[in-house]
C-alpha cells in the first residue's frame, strides 16, 4: 500500500553557508546569519554560533529511524486492512440482502501521531514530516528556548505547519500533561533514556513503537560505572574481564530492554523488541509496546541474571521466573552447573542482570525495513549500504542464543595460534550445531553449542599447531636449542598442552582438566556445511556491517557550549 509523501529537497548529509548572502527569508531574518544543513529530504537552518545540537554521524541513526516508522505503518496498515476486511465480509454475508446504499465503504487505516520528545533543531521532525507518509500530526518538544525557536524557524522554512507543530518544555511534563497519545514516541537524550521513560510508555497509543537512544555506552558497556549503571538500569553488565568485555554490547542491549520491560508492566504494557542495536558510541532501539497483562505475567521467566566467567567467559543463563500453562507464575529454580567457581577454568563468575531474556529484534520486521532501504534513493539516504549490512547481520543473528564471544580471545587464552571464524565456524557446524555472527562486535560468534564443545575445539586447534610445530622442529632436530628440546619432549608427552601457559592461568587449567577430543567426536575445521557457507556467505558480501571512523573527532556530540 502506498501512500503519498511530502516533495522537498533532495540532497544528503550537506552543510553549507547560507548561499543567498545577506538577504531576509520570511520569518527568518538575515540568511547568513545560517548554516544550511541538508539531509535525506530536509533543508534546515541552524545559526552559525551553534547553540542548538546537531550531530551529522546521526544521519545513520535518523536514516534508519524512518525506514522502522514507515515499516511501523506499513504493517499496522496491513494488519488493520485485513482486519477491516475480514469484518466487512462477515457483515455481508449478515446482510446480503441490505440496499447497496446502506454498504459502509472501507475507509483507509488511521493515520498516525508522532512524538520527538527531544527535537534539538528539529532536523528529525522534519525529515519525519518530509519523509514519513501517512502521518496525521508531528510534535517536536525541547526544554531549550533556542531549540524551539529553531523548529520554529525550520517548520516555517520547510512549510510543514500543516502536519509539525513545536513544543517547548520539558518532556516529562509534557508527556504527562498533554491529552493525546502518539502511536510513535522518539526519544533520543544526551545520555540515557530511562528518565523518560515511565511517562513515554502513558504516552505512547497502544500498540505504539518506541525509539530509543541510549549515548551512555560508557555506563551500560563500559566497567567504570557499575553504580550508575544499577541504578538506571536495574542491573550490571559482566565488567571488566578481557574475556566478558566485548559481550558487554549486548548486556547493553539487554540492560535497556530489561529497565523498559519492567517499566511497561507497571503498566499491564508488555514489550516486543523489532530491532535491538549497539552501535558504534550508542545503543538504538525499536520496541513495540501492547497492553497485554497476560504477556506481563510472563515477564520475570523474560528477565534473567547471567553469570559470567572471568576466566574463560563461560556463561549460565538464570531466568527469574518460570511459567507453567499459558501464564502460570512459578518460583524459579537453581540452574544447574552454578557455582562459585567454574568447572572448566576455576575462574569466579560476575553476576550481571538482571536483565531481557527474549529475543531482540523481529526477523519480519527487520526484512520489511531492508526491503524499504532496498528501493530508498542513495542520493536522499546516505547510509542505506551501513543500513543494508548492519541489519542483514542483525536479522541472521540467533535469536535462543543471548551471548557471542571473541574468537582471539579465546585464542588468548590458550596462548594458541588465531583461529578465524571460518575454521571455527566450519567446525562448530560439522559437529551439527548452529553459528551466527552478532552486529554488535568484528570477530565475534554466537553458537548453540555447549561451552565444553567450545573449549574442545579450541583445544583440538592448539593440538594441530603443536603437531605443525613438532614436525617442523623435528625436521630440524640437529640445530635444537636447550629450551626447544624441553618444549619438544613436554608437547610428544602431552599433545594437547602448551608449555607457554603458566600452571595458574584459565587456559593451563582448561587443557589440564579436558579429555582428549573423544573418538566419535570429529572435529574437522575444513569441510564445509550449510551452516558455514551460510555464515561465509553473509561474510563475503561486499557490505558496510561495521563504521569506520567517520571523521577525525567522532562520536557523541556534548552539549552546545553555551549552556
Ligand atoms: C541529542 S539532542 C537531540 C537530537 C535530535 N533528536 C536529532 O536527531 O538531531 C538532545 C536534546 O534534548 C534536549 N533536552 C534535554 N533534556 C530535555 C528534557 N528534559 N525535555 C526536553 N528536551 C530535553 C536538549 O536541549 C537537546 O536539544
Ligand atoms: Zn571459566
């Protein structure tokens, strides 16, 4: 279903002087007094002296951000027509013999309200407002005087008074205050979204989306603020053990979601993560929010704690809650293999969470976006390769598996030659189990295998790197050194040691206590399955899956330095 969209500008990414050098533009005074900022279908005027925020890495985050609206619409769209459809010919085969003039006519689904709660220039909104078709009405609010002055000036120069109207004030108080509710609520703060978000969930039309950007990565991926982290977010991530660190990114994730979750079933709101991403300095989500009490029941067997080997970055999952029948609560128990000491390396785990246990992102949703970033024009959206790449890793990603881990990590560990994610994959999927990548991290793989399968064919891998070895020194056994002998005799008594390793570390003790690979387990790290030519296909095509520094100082932009 199509429907049609405001004409503007074509341009993207651009900022430029004002051009027509002191002339007046209605209701806007002297032009130079400007920056031009052009960007997929919007031209807006910023002043020159920068007091209002605009960060032009966040092209990808806003390019992205109305390919889910219009997914959003197309789908509730779908769905209501169907509704609709259905309803109609359950009427007419009730009244076949009504006059045809008293046939109600279907009209079209309705159109919908959105909320940027922190507008900033209003750049977004009026990108939403040229971009977005089937939309009824747009709030742009900020707390910030000049703020609002500038989505004033800029819905005036993009002439959208018709769908966009400003708001000063705070967003809280706003979206406490104010009648209506919007069936799209975007919040995107400096920092962390979690003030906002008791009165964005009464705000927000049932089964609304929610947009949401989190910038304090620091706090929610990072181990130098676990106190703040808990107390936004309900919980911890896994800190700062080298072989937990990475899956940090989606601790992140999962924090955010599990503060949301709980949030919307105070409630009797429940939440569905479409798409759920860590990216580059900040974390973006799209979330759909029903009223469901039954699906709130079910909340405490979606939130879990996770514990986290420090030393080998094993993980056991503990949900907090179970369900018997369709929503019966029962009080969770122990999972097993949970000590304070890990089995396979004797490392002590952190307790990260609790934090969302459901999946993060909805594959059907994430394929309607890419078909629409597929017909977009690239002229108007300048990141829709990044798009493309990030959100086809994100829709391959296994959705029963929540943690992925580093494959030079665990070659760190092992003190053992790099083994890349080709090998690593081939040999997960020849022994039957599933592989993907994860969007959130370079290197990185998630599996459903168990940790020992994983640690044994990290084992098997330092296994064929000694036999290379042995044979190579051997070959030159005349030239041995003292040293080279002792190591040789140490690896012809145990193959599947490494000398290098000292007796306290994870990795010695990992080698110690595994057997060797059994008989029947056949560890083949060449042949391919369709599980790794899967996952190498998604690898070798030619795709933007992970930014490169854009420019020289990237990243969060801090506030306007006038304030
Ligand atoms: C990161 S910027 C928003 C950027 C904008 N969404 C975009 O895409 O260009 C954050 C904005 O939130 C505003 N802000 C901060 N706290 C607020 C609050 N409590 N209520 C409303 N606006 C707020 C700031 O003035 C700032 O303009
Ligand atoms: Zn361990």
């Amino acid at each position: 279903m199509k429907f049609s969209e405001v004409p503007a500008p074509a341009s993207s990414g651009s900022v430029s002087s004002g051009e027509t050098s002191g002339s007046e533009l209605q209701g806007v005074g002297n032009i130079d007094e400007y920056d031009i900022i052009k960007e997929g279908k919007a031209e807006i005027l910023t002043p020159k002296e920068d007091k209002v925020f605009y960060n032009p890495i966040q092209q990808f985050n806003r390019d992205l951000s109305i390919m889910a609206i219009k997914s959003y619409i197309e789908l509730r769209n779908e769905k209501w027509m169907e509704k609709q459809q259905k309803r109609e010919e359950a009427k007419a085969q009730k009244a076949d013999n009504e006059p045809q003039s008293k046939k109600r006519k279907i009209t079209g689904p309705p159109k919908i309200n959105i909320l940027e709660a922190l507008s900033a220039t209003g750049l977004r909104a009026i990108r939403y407002g040229h971009e977005i078709p089937h939309v009824n009405k747009i709030v742009a609010n900020d707390l910030l005087p000049e703020a609002v002055k500038s989505i004033d000036r800029n819905i005036n120069h993009a002439k959208l008074e018709n769908v966009l109207e400003s708001h000063l004030g705070d967003a809280i108080k706003y979206m406490a205050s104010t009648e209506e509710k919007f069936n799209v609520i975007d919040l995107d703060p400096y920092g962390t979204a979690t003030p906002f978000m008791d009165l964005a969930i009464q705000a927000i039309e049932d089964d609304g989306m929610l947009l949401v950007t989190c910038t304090d990565a620091g706090v929610l991926a990072g181990s130098g603020y676990p106190e703040k982290c808990f107390a936004l977010y309900g919980g911890n991530n896994f800190g700062n053990s080298f072989v937990n660190g990475e899956a940090n990114h989606e601790a992140g994730i999962r924090l955010i979601l599990g503060m949301i979750s709980a949030t919307a079933a105070k409630y009797k709101k429940s939440i569905e993560p479409v798409l759920s991403l860590s990216i580059d300095f900040y974390f973006r989500l799209f979330i759909r929010v029903k009223t469901s009490p039954i699906e709130v029941k079910r909340l405490s067997s979606k939130t879990m704690v996770v514990y986290g080997c420090n030393g080998c970055g094993h993980k056991i999952e503990q949900p907090l809650g179970r369900i018997s029948g369709p929503s019966k609560f029962q009080y969770p128990k122990l999972v097993a293999g949970v000590s304070s000491e890990c089995g396979f390396c004797e490392g002590t785990y952190t307790v990260a969470g609790p934090m969302w246990k459901g999946p993060i992102h909805d594959p059907k949703f994430i394929d309607r976006i890419l078909s629409i970033n597929h017909e977009s024009d690239k002229q108007v959206y300048g990141t829709t390769e990044r798009i493309k790449g990030m959100l086809t890793v994100a829709k391959s990603e296994l959705s029963d598996v929540s943690f992925y881990f580093n494959l030079n990590h665990m070659s760190s560990v092992f003190k053992s030659p790099p083994i890349s994610i080709n090998e690593m994959v081939k040999a997960l999927g020849n022994l039957g189990y599933n592989v993907s990548l994860t969007h959130a991290k370079k290197n990185c793989i998630k599996t459903n295998a168990p940790w020992e399968v994983v640690l044994q064919i990290n084992k098997e891998w330092l296994v064929l790197s000694n036999r290379e070895y042995l044979c190579k020194t051997k070959a030159n056994e005349g030239n041995m050194s003292e040293k080279t002998k002792v190591k040789v005799e140490q690896l012809e008594a145990d193959i599947g040691s490494n000398p290098n390793l000292l007796k306290a570390s994870p990795g010695y003790r990992i080698l110690k206590k595994l057997a060797a690979t059994p008989e029947d387990m056949k560890i083949d790290f060449v042949t391919e399955s369709e599980v790794s030519s899967s996952v190498n296909k998604l690898r070798n095509v030619k795709m933007v899956r992970y930014q490169e520094n854009p420019t020289k100082n990237w990243g969060p932009k801090s506030r306007p330095s006038s304030k």
